[in-house]
C-alpha cells in the first residue's frame, strides 16, 4: 500500500518538525498538519519564517521549502482526516492533574478525543499512527475505540513513538539513530507497518528502521527515556558527592564514560533535567508499575524524579546560603530559562523551580534568555503557584518578584549573583569584566550548566561555584 495522503494531529514541537520533515523527503506524499489551537496554526502558516511556533535550528529552512508544496498548516481537522490514509497522532499527553492517578498518570484525554473524532469521521479505512508517547497498551484502547463506528471502516493502529530532542529536531530527524515501527502480526498489521517503513525508507537505511510488536514499541518509548534521565540522575547524585570531596564531576564524568559499556553521553551534570517529557513519563512509568503491583520497580524508576527535585533544591540553597543566609532584596539575575539550550521550550525547566525558592526567600529574579518571553516566564510562575493553590492576588504580588530583559547586559547591572539556568552558547562570550565591574561585591557566579572558564571568572575576582565541582 502506498501512502499518498498524511494528516498530523497535533501541531506542536512534535507534530510540526516531524511532518516537516516527511514532507520535506517524500514530495509525492501530501501531508496536512492540523491543530485545534488556531494561533499556533496561523504561526506555522506566518511569511516571516522567524514566527513559527517552535525554534529548532533548520527547521526554517525545511518549512520554506515544503510548506505549500506538500507540506500544510490548517484548523480544519475533519477534512483533513477525511483525506487521509494514514493519520498521525501527536497531540499533548501530560501528567494528569485532576482525579485517579493525579500528578502520575498520563492524560490521555486528547488522544481519546482524536480517536473518536476519527472514528466519526473516517468512511474509508486508514492507518492510525501514536507518535505521542503513550502508556503501554494504549493501542488496544484507541483499537476499541476505532472498531466500534459500526461503519465497516478497517484502522490498523502502529505505534512509532518519536526519540526526537529539542534544540536538535531536524538533525534527529534527517539522521535518526533508528526508527521503531510496532504494528500486529496479522497480515493487514504487516502490510501498515510497510507502508510506514516505506515512507521512511525514504531517507534512512533499512538497518534505522526497527519493527517490534505494537506492546515493545511503546514500551520502549518510556524506557528510553526513563534510561536517558536515569544517567542524569546517577551524576547528579555524584555531583553532590563530588562537592563535598572536591572530586570534579567533569572528570569522573570522562573517566567512567571513556569505558565504552558506559559510553561519554548524557553524563553532563546540571542543575536538573528540565523538558517536557522525562519528567512526565516516569511518573506515568512509576504509575503504571504501580498499576500492575510492581512497587519495587515503580520505586526503583521514582528515584530518579525525586533525585532531580533535590538537585535543583540544592543549587537555590547552594545560593541562599552563599549570599550570607539570605536573598531577601537581593537581586539574582537568572541566564536561561529554556529547558536547554537551542529551544524556547521552557516546560519542566529547572529555572522555573530554583525561582521559586529563591522568590520564597524573598529574592528579585532578573532573567534574560534569547529565546524566551516575558510572557512565558510570568506564565511559567503563575502555573506553578495556581498548582500550589494561591490565590490570584498573591500570585500578582510574587511576579511582581520577577523582571525579564531583552539584553542580558541590563539584567546583569547591579546584580548581587549571577545563575546560569541553561547552557546557551552566547553566556560564555560575554565580557565578564565589564559585568563584574557593574555588579555588587563579592561578586557570586552559580553555574548550573558548568560552561563558563571558572579559573578566568576567579582571576577577574568572582566568587564562582559550580554543580559538582569543588569550588
Ligand atoms: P505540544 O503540546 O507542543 O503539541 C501538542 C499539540 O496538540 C498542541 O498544539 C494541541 O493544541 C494539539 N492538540 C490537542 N488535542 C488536539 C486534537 N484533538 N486535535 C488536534 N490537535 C490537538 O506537545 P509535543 O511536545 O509536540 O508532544 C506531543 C507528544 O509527543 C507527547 O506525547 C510527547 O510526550 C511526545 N514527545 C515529545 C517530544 C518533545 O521533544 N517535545 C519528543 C518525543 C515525544
Ligand atoms: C528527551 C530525549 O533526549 C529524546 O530522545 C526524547 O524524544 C524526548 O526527551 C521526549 O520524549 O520528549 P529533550 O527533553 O528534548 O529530549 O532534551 P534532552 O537533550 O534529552 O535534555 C533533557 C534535559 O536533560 C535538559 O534539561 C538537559 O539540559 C538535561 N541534560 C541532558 C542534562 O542535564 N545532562 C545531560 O547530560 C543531558
């Protein structure tokens, strides 16, 4: 079965690049990218290439040359799904913050909606594909859903869960370490996972593309990342460690990485991992050991969340306590928000905790990121504290605790410390001197992402710490 029509729902930092960049690979494949929030879909659709709605290098690039072509932004779901062969579903699945399994469990409302949606509307049969991530067996829930329409049309549910990260999309995409297919082993299972692999085969090599059963597949999604965080945890355990025996981290990070078993990757310590999904989906990993009585696994995976959640209390108390027991009045002048570098995501971002510990001690935090709003970092803090249940009016009188720049040069002047959320590339090329001679004195520089020279900034005469180093 060739596909020649592909419908996307979900328009967001998955849905966007990945369809971008099928359509970019197979120009005889018409793919459409539907999304029900009408803004974003007008910003995938803006002539100024620097308004999409997701900042990923190259991404640009690939929508100026597809867009229009094959490639299109649209709102209008039920025409595009009526066209299609094969639909895409990657909409949002966040940790659920209401009823049964409330702040562990995955939401699965919006990918229950697009199955019904596509059961309402589809009159000729279609291969679904789960690009979200999903708990495992969900096939089987969108496959009820889908079979009882009692409109004889067939659905063949694959899931192709998306290893894609943030700040390096398009490359993930184009030189993808593999792709996974899981699809039944029936012969109408085998022939969609075809047509999938297909339209792969496009740009990546056989070998790339791994086929399983519908069950590994999307089990192994949460396992990748649930492996991935798992090593940022391990590290920053030891950064701890590291800093109480002046062991550099860095340095134990090279020597046990350059065993190959281990490999050097994913083994940078930071003042937490931030972003949308590790977090997310080890809880719902941890709730759905739970599910099936596995307390000792769902404990095991849980460590990892709970080890993050001190790593980025650590560095606020690291601060306070350094500035004399007290930020109170102070100003702190956060470099980063984003999650990491190379993205205007900040979802999860670890800058968004340590601000409200220090703001909890009273402290004045003064950000600039290159590719975060204002908007966004006000919109950020007041989720958070509506989650804790304040009130509107305490909400208002703690943002007003925040002040976000377009220059970091403002929001370092007069600065009694400088934090360094997130490791853009930009922070090491500044003019450390000037900066110092502006702010107030002993100086203190916390680098969370450990990227600046910390031998040079002392030599200027900064006060400066690291994440698991023994300054
Ligand atoms: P997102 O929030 O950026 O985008 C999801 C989009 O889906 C939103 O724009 C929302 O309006 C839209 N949507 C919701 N319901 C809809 C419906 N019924 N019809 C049409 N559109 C609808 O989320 P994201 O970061 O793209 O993540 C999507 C999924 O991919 C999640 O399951 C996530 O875990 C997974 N994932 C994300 C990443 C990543 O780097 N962000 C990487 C791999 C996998
Ligand atoms: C992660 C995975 O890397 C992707 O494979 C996966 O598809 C994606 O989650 C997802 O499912 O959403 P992403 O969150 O975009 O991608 O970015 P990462 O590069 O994994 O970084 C996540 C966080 O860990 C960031 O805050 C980053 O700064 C931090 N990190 C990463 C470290 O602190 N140390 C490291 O060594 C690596």
């Amino acid at each position: 079965m060739k596909i020649k029509n592909i419908c996307c729902l979900g328009a967001g930092y998955v849905g966007g690049p990945t369809m971008s960049v099928i359509a970019l690979k197979c120009p005889e494949i018409k793919v459409t990218v539907v999304d029900l929030n009408e803004s974003r879909i007008a910003a995938w659709n803006n002539g100024d290439l620097d308004k999409l709605p997701v900042y990923e290098p190259g991404l640009a690039e690939v929508v100026e040359e597809a867009r229009g072509r094959n490639l299109f932004f649209s709102t209008e779901v039920d025409s595009a799904i009526e066209a299609a062969d094969m639909i895409f579903i990657a909409v949002n699945t966040p940790t659920k913050n209401y009823g049964e399994g409330k702040g562990m469990a995955a939401d699965l409302k919006f990918v229950e909606l697009c199955a019904r949606q596509i059961a309402r509307i589809a009159k000729n049969d279609k291969i679904i594909v789960e690009k979200s991530t999903l708990p495992v067996r969900t096939a089987e829930t969108l496959q009820t859903i889908l079979d009882h329409t009692g409109n004889g049309v067939k659905f063949e549910v694959l899931s192709n869960p998306e290893f894609l990260a943030e700040g390096t999309a398009i490359n993930d995409l184009l030189h993808a370490d593999r792709v996974l297919i899981g699809g039944k082993q029936t012969e109408s299972g085998q022939k969609a996972i075809q047509a999938l692999v297909d339209v792969y085969a496009h740009w990546l090599s056989p070998k790339q593309i791994l086929t399983t059963n519908v069950w590994s597949s999307e089990l192994s999604k949460l396992t990748a990342n649930a492996f991935l965080a798992q090593r940022i945890s391990s590290i920053n355990a030891l950064s701890a460690l590291c800093e109480a025996t002046e062991a550099d981290v860095d340095e134990v990070a090279t020597a046990i990485g350059t065993d190959s078993r281990i490999g050097p990757k994913f083994l940078k310590a930071s003042v937490g991992f931030g972003g949308s999904c590790f977090q997310k989906d080890i809880l719902n990993l941890v709730y759905l050991c739970r599910y099936f009585n596995l307390p000792e696994v769902a404990n095991y995976w849980e460590q990892i969340i709970i080890l993050n959640d001190y790593q980025k209390y650590r560095f606020a108390k690291k601060i306070i306590s350094s500035l004399f027991n007290t930020v109170s009045g102070k100003k702190i002048t956060f470099l980063g928000w984003a999650f990491k570098k190379d993205t205007n995501d900040t979802r999860e971002s670890a800058a968004i905790y340590v601000a409200e510990h220090l703001i909890e001690d009273g402290a004045e935090i003064h950000v600039y990121d290159p590719k975060v709003s204002e908007e966004k970092i006000k919109a950020d803090m007041s989720y958070l504290w509506e989650l804790k249940g304040f009130t509107e009016q305490k909400i208002e009188s703690k943002l007003k605790q925040i002040f976000v720049y377009n220059s970091a040069e403002d929001a370092l002047h007069q600065a009694h410390a400088v934090a360094v959320l997130t490791e853009w590339d930009e922070f090491k090329t500044y003019n450390w001197n000037s900066i110092f001679i502006n702010m107030y004195k002993p100086a203190f520089i916390f680098d969370g992402r450990n990227i600046l020279d910390a031998e040079e900034l002392t030599a200027i005469g900064f006060q400066v710490k690291g994440i698991g180093k023994g300054y």
